[in-house]
C-alpha cells in the first residue's frame, strides 16, 4: 500500500530527501500514522532513522531553517524540531530490554523491524517512508490496519511481556479504546487482568495523564468501566472503587453510586468540554460510602454527603497528585453545592433562596446546574419530569432576580475600612459579624444591594455590637 497522497506537507519529502543525502532510512511512525486512516488531525509527527535521531534531526532543523527551534534530549536519544504548527520528534531506532521493577528501558540501537516491535499497539505500529525510492511505502508487519478496521487495541507481541515491561500500556490501552471506541482484544484484556498490579511501579502522574484523556474522551465511563473489569480501578483510584455495589435491607436496596456516578459524567460530557467539571461529577457523590445510613421508614439514606465530599477532595488530590490550586478548590466547591439546585427548586423556587445559591454558586452558577441537570438519571419518568420542572423554574426564576449578575460577583456594598474610621475601632470580629448582617438583609429582600441602604442598616444595628455612634451623627445621616 502507498499512501503518498496522504503526505502533502512538503515538510515529509523535505525530511526524505535530508535523509537520502545522509544514506539514511527515514520513516513516520506512530500516532500520526493511526490517525491517516482515522481521518483525525494531528500536528505532532514521530519519525524513526536507522541510525541517530539526533543527527538527522539537526541536518532537518538547518534545512528547514529551524535551528533555533531544534531541541536536544541527549540522554534519551530524541530530539524536535518545531515547524509553524508542526512539532516534529525525531528518534533512532531501536530494540528495548526491561528491569521488572522499572518501566525505564536498556536502549540499544536496532533495526526498523526491532523499533515496530517495542511500540504498544499494533495500531501504532506503523510505518511509512519517506525515502525517494520508497515514499509513501505503508510497513505494517502486525497488521495494524486491519485492527483499525476492526476497531481492535492489540499488542503487537506477547501482551503478557508488553505490560509487563511497561505497565502503563495497560492504562494507554485503556485510553486508546475509550478515546477511539474500540475493543480490547481478549487475549490482550486478559494480559491486563493478570498484570494489574504492575501498574503499582508507575507514577501517579503518568496514571493522571492517562486518566485525564479518558475524562476528556466523548463518553468518559466506557474507560472507567474498563478500569473496573480489568482490577485496575481499585488499584489506582480506591475512592472511585468504594462507590460499587448494593447493600439490600428488608427487601430495600439503594442504586450502584458508581454507574450513577458514570451515567452523570457522561451527561456533563455530552454537554460540556470543562474537563474540571467533568472530575466534579465524577467526585460528587464520594461522600456517600461515609455517610451511607437504613432508616427502617424511609430506607437507604445519604444525608450531608456533599457536604463530606467537598472535604475529601483536597485528600483525594493530594492522594491522586491532582493540582492543588484554583482547580481543586473549583471542584470542591461544586461537590459542595450540588445537591443546591434541588433543594432550591423544591422550595418553591423563594427569591432568597434563589439569591442564596447565585451568590453562593457565583460564577460558577451555570456548571453547578449543569451538573445538577446531568445528576438526574432516575428511571422513573414521572421524577425525572418533575426534577427537569424545577430546575426550569429556577433557571427562569434566576433571570428575574435583581441584581443577580451582581450577587455573581458578590460584593460586600460595605467596606470594613469604613466601619473602623466611622466608629474609631481597631479591626475585630464585629466587622466581620456586622457585615454577615448585612448580606443576609440583602439575601432576603430587605435591603436592596447598595451601599447606602446597607449603611443605614449597619447604623441601626451598631449599638447590639457595643458600638457607639458619634455624638454628632443620627440615623438619617
């Protein structure tokens, strides 16, 4: 098979050519490769030499002029040249040997033949020259393009060996077929089951950066349940585990969390590309093993568990080495408020309770209702219409709310300063407490958010606090 016309980058006959005067063989390989045949975009290119990859890749980068955009890795034997859009890896080919307790290789210099046999995937383990004589040339001794065909993630040689010498494969499996909607061969699956717990040597990182592609996949469960099947999930995420299963009493049973779980992430995937807001519903409802609890009246309940999931989340990041900025407080936060959106619409939708959760939910307000939209997965059609209802209700209630892109952006309308030059006091918990007061009047309609309404309220309630107004100063000023 010849696949020149699909190598129109003149960048490809650029780096043949360079090859040819160095009497190199020269190939594109990998990913890029895959996505030929899968019609998928791609602007990051690997390609193999016989030979060093460090060479070639400077003769390219002073060819193409780029020899500022040139980047060595001497100690791995890779180099990159960036192009415009492009980022081109070049390395030399290769065969592999591994210590079982480190996924880092022995490398040794080896033949094309050898570097196809060390890839993951058979679908990764094409290639194509760019030599002269041989451009557009497809080599597939693994018969890559038939498991595209069939939609198959398979390991070129013995599964058992491939996930063995580098464990995260299996996750890179995993992904492949979730990011692809593809199978797992059975014979490589079951390689998976038996080699889980290698994945033990692999660092939480290279573990996020897998499981990130899977959240960021177009149905986000496939991979997890695969996870699940394969013994791995338990492994690498125990909290997500512990939502498994149904506990039954007196003939009364509760839902399996985790396919709800699963089910609610991939409602907010449908409907979003926030990969954050995607770990928010995946993590919602991890209070609930804790606060799992029969009532002989009303059965299974799970009372405050958002509340105990939003503080398990700082662990679970630090646990899972997650960051722990702005995203972490971001997922916690909507952990915390997703059970709002319904308790609010049940209330018959107040105008405090309404400004209550915009003020709470602050720019975050659209995310947590989508969230809570995605949260709805009964099978009783008659609850799911009611929920739906009721969340119209307080999304049209919210457009009527005065000042509500205000209460967003919450602003106390008094500044703590003022109090203190007012009333000639040091900084003290009053300021604080008169200030809560104040929001509070504004939250429940009293006050209308504005500076002088709020200071003539503080006025008022200034000698509960055993503040003293000056002598000189009556309420109406």
């Amino acid at each position: 098979m010849n696949l020149s016309d699909d190598l129109k980058l003149p960048v490809f006959r650029q780096i043949g050519e360079t090859a040819d005067t160095m009497g190199r063989e020269v190939y594109v390989v990998g990913g890029y490769v895959r996505d030929i045949f899968l019609n998928r975009p791609s602007s990051d290119i690997d390609f193999v030499t016989v030979g060093s990859g460090i060479e070639l890749a400077e003769r390219v980068a002073e060819r193409l002029n780029r020899r500022k955009h040139l980047s060595v890795y001497a100690n791995y034997g890779t180099a990159q040249v960036k192009s415009g859009d492009l980022e081109l890896e070049f390395v030399g080919a290769r065969r592999e040997s591994y210590h079982r307790e480190s996924r880092n290789p022995i490398v040794e210099d080896g033949t094309l033949e050898d570097d196809q046999k060390r890839r993951d995937f058979t679908i990764n383990a094409m290639a194509i020259s760019l030599n002269k004589g041989r451009f557009g040339e497809l080599v597939d001794p693994f018969n890559g393009i038939l498991d595209l065909h069939n939609r198959i993630i398979r390991t070129p040689l013995d599964p058992d060996v491939t996930f063995s010498d580098d464990p995260l494969r299996m996750m890179r499996a995993i992904r492949f077929a979730t990011q692809l909607d593809f199978n797992i061969f059975p014979e490589t699956f079951e390689a998976i089951k038996r080699n889980r717990h290698r994945i033990e040597i692999i660092t939480k990182e290279r573990i996020n950066d897998e499981l990130s592609k899977i959240m960021r996949s177009p149905k986000p469960s496939k991979g997890f349940i695969l996870l699940d099947e394969a013994g791995l999930l338990e492994i690498i995420f125990p909290t997500l585990h512990a939502l498994k299963g149904v506990e039954t009493k007196e003939g009364r049973g509760h839902k399996d969390n985790f396919f709800h779980t699963l089910q609610v992430v991939d409602n907010v995937a449908e409907r979003s590309d926030n990969e954050w807001l995607r770990w928010a519903a995946l993590l919602h409802d991890i209070g609930k093993p804790k606060t799992k609890r029969y009532d002989e009246k009303i059965g299974w309940t799970f009372h405050n568990h958002n509340f105990i999931g939003e503080k398990m989340i700082p662990k679970v990041f630090k646990t899972m080495k997650l960051p722990l900025n702005e995203k972490m407080k971001y997922v916690a936060k909507l952990v915390g408020l997703h059970m709002r959106p319904q308790s609010v619409g049940e209330e018959g939708v107040s105008d405090s309770g309404v400004r209550r959760l915009i003020t709470d939910a602050g720019e975050d307000l659209e995310d947590l209702m989508l969230l809570a939209e995605a949260d709805i997965t009964s099978k009783n059609p008659a609850k799911v219409r009611r929920q739906l209802d009721g969340f119209a209700k307080l999304r049209e209630r919210m457009t009527q709310i005065a000042d509500a892109d205000k209460l967003r952006v919450w602003k106390s309308p008094i500044d703590g300063y003022e109090i203190m030059d007012y009333f000639k006091i040091e900084p003290s918990s009053v300021i604080r407490e008169l200030k809560d007061v104040v929001k509070e009047a504004i939250l429940e309609g009293k006050i209308p958010y504005e500076h002088d309404a709020a200071w003539k309220l503080v006025l008022e309630i200034a000698p509960q606090y055993g503040l003293t107004l000056p002598t000189s100063t009556s309420l109406s000023d």
